[in-house]
C-alpha cells in the first residue's frame, strides 16, 4: 500500500505539551502533507513537505522527512486546546494523480 | 473567494434511491478531486477530474457511481441505487493545476443512507 500509516492512533495531552506523531508510507514521494480534522468538518491543509527537504517549519508546527526509512513526523510545540482535532498525513507519490492519506491520529488536548 | 463549496451537507436517502454530490471549486481551480471517507478511516481517493474530463477514476467503484464536471457548472457525484455500505462522507478537494501543492478541501457531504 502506498497509503501513509500515522503512528500512534490515538493521543491525549495536556495543554502546554508538546504532541508528536509519525507517519510511515512505502514507496518514494513526490512530496508528504500534513492535514487537520476538526470532528465533522473537512481538511485542513497545514503543512507540505518535498522529498529533498528534511524539515519544515510553520507557526507551532515542526515536519521533519526522513525518506531513508520513509517515515514522517508532526510535533506540535506548546499545545492549546484548540488545536484538538484528527491529523492526517498524506503522501504523493510519482505518476500518480491522488494523495494517499493514513488514518488519521486523533489527538485530544486537555485545558 | 468562497473556498470550495459542498452541497448539501447532510443527505439522507433510502436505499435505492439516488444520491446527487455537488462540489464548486474554487475560482480558478479546473482540477478536482472527490474523495470518501468512512467512520474512523482515513481519505479513500475516487476520482480526478478537469473540466469535462474525467483523468483517474481508479479509485470510483465499477457500478452505480460516476462524476462528471461539465463545462459550466459544479462538478457532480452521482450514486445511483444507494445501499447503506455507500453511507460516508464524501469529500471534494480542487487545485489550480496537476500538482498537490494546493488542495483546498470542501467541508463535505454526508450521506446516510437508511
């Protein structure tokens, strides 16, 4: 499967913390992606990373790439209670019209 | 700019009947991207669409479903004779061009079928 894998599933933090998670996929990328879901809404877009750039910056957010092992990472600095919804990653791969998206982490930030 | 628009948001339909999606890019977005999404699952991707051409639809299954964007107007997904496996909520995704730099997502539909 070409789809990213978000590692862990589920993540419930205090207000303050930093969040984490992973992605993995399987086959070389054109670029991955990072998007936020708040319960009932659509997606976000909050970040794109290239396959030749190792880590990426926005605002709270930090996307690090490491295309050796193929794997992805979103952290979250100093999280709010806002910032509680479902991340996703999503890759795009070479010759292929479509992101593949994981499954999604839900995260939940504790005032 | 209104972003990309759905509609309805919520659609209920009895099985059998049809079911009519609409999704208007943003202005000047000619690429558009339908994609399911079931409960606690992530984004399945359906089809790809330019204006009036239909460029990947591997991801559409082979029977009921179909898309269209017409030169003028929303683009369309259409399920017809709905069963309650089809309940989901479809999201409608455009860009300004082939590359997925700049998605901007619709806010969906959700269809329930009973």
């Amino acid at each position: 499967s070409q789809q990213g894998e978000e590692d862990p599933q589920a993540l419930s933090i205090q207000e303050g913390e930093n969040a984490t998670m992973n992605c993995s996929y399987k086959t070389s990328i054109n670029n991955l992606q990072w998007y936020r879901q708040n319960s009932g809404r659509g997606l976000v877009h909050l970040i794109l990373i290239r396959s030749n750039e190792r880590e990426k910056h926005s605002g709270r957010l930090r996307v690090t790439l490491d295309t050796s092992k193929k794997s992805s990472s979103l952290l979250i600095t100093a999280s709010r209670a806002a910032d509680t919804a479902s991340y996703f990653c999503a890759t795009d791969h070479y010759g292929n019209n479509r992101l593949a998206f994981g499954k999604g982490n839900q995260v939940v930030v504790i005032p | 700019n209104a972003g990309v628009m759905q509609n309805p948001r919520h659609l209920v339909r009895r099985r059998g009947q049809e079911a009519r999606l609409r999704c208007s890019p943003m202005k000047g977005h000619s690429h558009v991207y339908w994609y399911r999404q079931l409960p606690e699952e992530g984004l399945k991707f359906m089809v790809y669409l330019q204006k009036e051409n239909i460029i990947d639809e591997s991801g559409m299954p082979k029977e009921r479903f179909s898309a269209e964007f017409p030169k003028e107007g929303p683009s369309i997904l259409r399920i017809q004779q709905v069963v309650r496996g089809d309940s989901a909520a479809y999201f409608c995704a455009s860009s300004p061009d082939r590359d997925s730099y700049g998605y901007t997502f619709g806010s969906g539909t959700r269809l329930t079928v009973v």
